[in-house]
C-alpha cells in the first residue's frame, strides 16, 4: 500500500494543512506569552508577600516602640509592579 503524503493533497487541502500550521504557530506563541506572563506574577506575588511581611515586622517594632526597619533597596526596585501585572491590577481596582 501507498504512504499517503502531503504532495498527495489537494490544492485546497494544501491551502487548509498551512492555515492550520499558522494557527498552531500562533497558539504556540500565545501559550509561551502566557507562561513568562505568569511567571511574572508569580514573582510579583512573591515580592508582594516579602513587602507585606516587612511592613507586618515595621508595624510590630514601632508598637514596641522601636525603630523600624528600613526597606532594602532591591525590594524598593522590585516593588514596581510588572506593565502586565500593573495593568491587570488597573483592571482589578475595587
């Protein structure tokens, strides 16, 4: 029996196979922007609860009447939210 192959197609079927490999294409791209774009809330996340623990700790040393503490200046950079993360926060405002 004969292999069934790509140059045994159609004009149209040739036409359709190449629609659908761009669409995969473009799937593929999508499901990649998806990952860094949830990997950047991930670490957005992670340095909102490392931000918030901080400002727990500072809160705790100035009801001891204590010094807080002061906000390293990695974590002041770090806390510029993410053009994707600033903007879906824009769109989550209560």
């Amino acid at each position: 029996s004969k292999i069934f192959g790509v140059e045994d197609l159609s004009p149209e079927e040739k036409d359709k196979l190449r629609q659908v490999e761009k669409e995969l294409e473009s799937l593929k791209i999508t499901q990649e922007k998806a990952f860094q774009i949830s990997a950047q809330h991930k670490k957005d996340l992670e340095i909102a609860l490392s931000s918030s623990k901080l400002v727990l700790e500072n809160l705790a040393l100035l009801s001891e009447g204590k010094k807080p503490r002061e906000i390293p200046t990695e974590l002041k950079k770090l806390l510029t939210p993410s053009k994707e993360s600033a903007q879906i926060l824009e769109g989550i405002k209560i």
